[in-house]
C-alpha cells in the first residue's frame, strides 16, 4: 500500500459515522482542479505515514472509540494491496469506504461481493462526451465508469455519486447530460469547486448560489434525490 496521509478523525467523509481517512498516494487522473495535488504521484519521501503497518497499528488503537475508516486517495483502486488492506481493517470490526473515480470496476466488484466494503462514494467527473477534457485527457474509453455504475446500481451496499463542478469544465448542459446517463442513482451531489492552495492548477471560477440552485433544479428532473453539497 502506497500510504500518503490519514486524517485521525473526520464527522464528514463517512456518512452518520464517527471515522479516520487514510489518503493512498497515485491516481490515474489529472482533474486540474483536484485538491489533493500532492496524492497523484506515489513519492516515498514526501510520505505523511511510513507504511501499511504503521496505519493497521494506529487502527488497532482505535477500535471501540471510531466506527468507520473512509480510504480515499489519489485513487484507492489502483493499489495492488488494497483488498488484502481493506480486509484487515474490516476483521478489526471497522465499517469501510471507498472514495473512487469508478476507472477499476473489477476490484470495486471484488470488495462488494466479499462484503469488505459498507458504502461507496463515486467521482462523476463530467459527461460522456467531456469525460476526457475534465480528466486531462486525450482520449478516454468511459466503459469502465459505466462497469463500475451498474455494479453499484445491482448491488445492496448504500452508494453515492458526485460531481464537481467549475465554470470551465461544466455547463448546464453538460449536467444534463450527466443525469440522465447516471439516472437512476441512489444519491447524488453536486459540488461547487473551492479553491484552494494544494489545487492542481490554479485560477478556476466557482458558479454563485443562484447558478448552482437552477442547476439542481433541472438535474432533479432526471436524479430527483439531487442534493448540493
């Protein structure tokens, strides 16, 4: 496991949970917007937490007093160790999930089927049609996204989707388009980008209120559990 970092304690990144996040460092994307710059390349002297022994030992410490382990990234999927990972911290009685972008349907659907995950947050990054421009891309082949869509959608573990959104990448009809090729989905959030100092790149726009409130307005035409977050 390629550790970059672990937040001790979060009341956000898992829902209704009291948890941990631990960051795994490399990603297969390059969102210009993304605020975890420094988790996109696996670089072992910039590690937060040396190794995967030293996060097991810190849960250990934890069990009884957190219910949750949120693992995020970077890209989580992309570990070669991480269901082997993942199981150790389910056998310590912790509940899990994973933060992905969706591009490893095949691990995803391994972690479900073996019950070592217990809720999913998925990146949707734009629409089809504008996947690979919001990743960074050349070219890009969305047939893993949809993979990972329907496994989520035939499966009973709590799941949700979400987007961020920024003036240059997004449009309403992108978000259009968007919702009607996730529809149906359990949950589904939009999220304002905010900028930040460990942003990819700097200098993207955020939408106001009102834009972001019409957009959810004609988003819950196709995903009526839409939410802002």
């Amino acid at each position: 496991m390629n550790i970059g970092g672990i937040q001790k304690l979060t009341l956000i990144d898992f829902p209704d949970k009291t948890a941990c996040t631990i960051f795994t460092a490399g990603c297969n994307y390059r969102c210009l917007y993304c605020h975890n710059k420094d988790l996109l390349e696996f670089d072992e002297s910039s590690q937060n937490v040396d190794n995967h022994k030293q996060v097991i030992d810190f849960l250990k410490s934890r069990v009884g007093l957190l219910e949750g382990v949120c693992i995020s990234g970077g890209e989580p999927l992309l570990q070669e160790d991480i269901i082997e990972f993942v199981k150790e911290i389910k056998q310590l009685g912790f509940l899990v999930k994973i933060d992905t972008n969706g591009s490893n349907p095949k691990k995803l659907k391994e972690l479900i089927n073996n019950k070592y995950i217990d809720y999913v947050a998925m990146d949707i990054k734009n629409s089809p049609e504008n996947y690979a421009k919001t990743i960074d891309k050349e070219k890009y082949d969305i047939k893993p996204i949809e993979e990972s869509l329907a496994i989520l959608r035939n499966s009973k573990i709590p799941y949700e989707l979400r987007t961020t959104v920024t003036k240059e990448l997004h449009t309403l009809d992108d978000l259009i388009a968007l919702a009607k090729w996730v529809s149906p989905a359990d949950k589904y959030f939009l999220q304002n980008y905010v900028d930040s100092d460990n942003v990819l790149q700097k200098g993207f726009i955020p939408f106001s209120n009102d834009e972001m409130n019409y957009f959810l307005t004609e988003i819950r035409k196709y995903l009526p559990n839409a939410e802002i977050r």
